[in-house]
C-alpha cells in the first residue's frame, strides 16, 4: 500500500508540476523538467517491484520448456 500512495504522489506530482509550469513568469523549464522527472521516477519506482517483472522461465521467448 505504501509503494502505491509513494506512486501516486510522484506521478500526479510530476503531472501537476507540468501543468503549472506554463503558468509561471521565470523558471518555466526547470519546473518542465521537474514534472518529467517525477513521471519518470514513478514509473520507475513502480518497475522495480519484484511482483512487476516477468520470470524468465515463464517467458513469452522461451520455447516449451
């Protein structure tokens, strides 16, 4: 539960962080930039869960084994 709300608070941070870059009068960039940080650092927040990841042995490229 705890990696879900950390999830959320980066992604809908970084997706706030963009909408209100426009808006600003200096640093417009560096908040730009910010946002797209914070997505990406959800997502790879997300990523490195263990349950996320596919088992080799239960791969779509290996063949019947």
């Amino acid at each position: 539960m705890v990696d879900f709300i950390v999830f959320i608070i980066l992604f809908v941070g970084g997706i706030v962080l963009l909408g209100i870059s426009w808006e600003l009068p200096t640093a417009q960039g560096v908040v730009f930039s910010a946002g797209i940080l914070a997505i990406s650092l959800a997502l790879a927040y997300v990523m490195r869960q263990a349950g996320s990841a596919t088992r080799r042995s239960n791969n779509w490229g290996t063949k019947g084994e």
